[in-house]
C-alpha cells in the first residue's frame, strides 16, 4: 500500500472523520496535529503542508503522490484503491 500522510487540526471535525475513515478501513498512516506543535516545528511543517497545499487548509491527505485536500471519503477511498 502507498504511504499516506496527513496534516490535520486535533479540533477539526473534517480531519477528525479522515482519520476515522482510514482507521476504519485499518489504513496505516502518519498524522501531524499542526495546532499542537509550536515555533520552529510549527513554521517547517506549515511550510511543508504549504508544498502541497498552498491554501493550507486541512485536512491535507497525502496519499503516494496524490494529494486530496478536504474530507472527500470517495476521493480518499479510490486514492487507496478500496
């Protein structure tokens, strides 16, 4: 299975129901709470989302070399093949 990455807010509903859809559907994935983090961390990661997302709106969901902004659940789904 293709890596997948998200960037999410811990207090967004839209990045919340992501991770509940892919750890519903047992996809192993790495998270980053971007308003948990601070200072330096905080910058390089915003600068990161920014690459892939220049909005830097969230949640960012990386999936091999797609990227889907938003909680789109078919978008997601077909990204990784299910």
């Amino acid at each position: 299975m293709q890596p997948v990455k998200l960037y999410t807010l811990s207090t967004c509903s839209h990045c919340n129901a992501t991770k509940k859809l892919l750890n519903d559907c047992a996809v192993k994935y790495e998270s980053t709470d971007l308003d948990m983090l601070s200072g330096n961390e905080k910058a390089a990661i915003l600068e990161e989302v920014k690459k892939f997302n220049p909005e830097c709106s969230f949640p960012t969901i990386i999936i091999g070399d797609k990227v889907i902004v938003g909680f789109k659940e078919k978008e997601i789904k077909e990204a990784l093949g299910l």
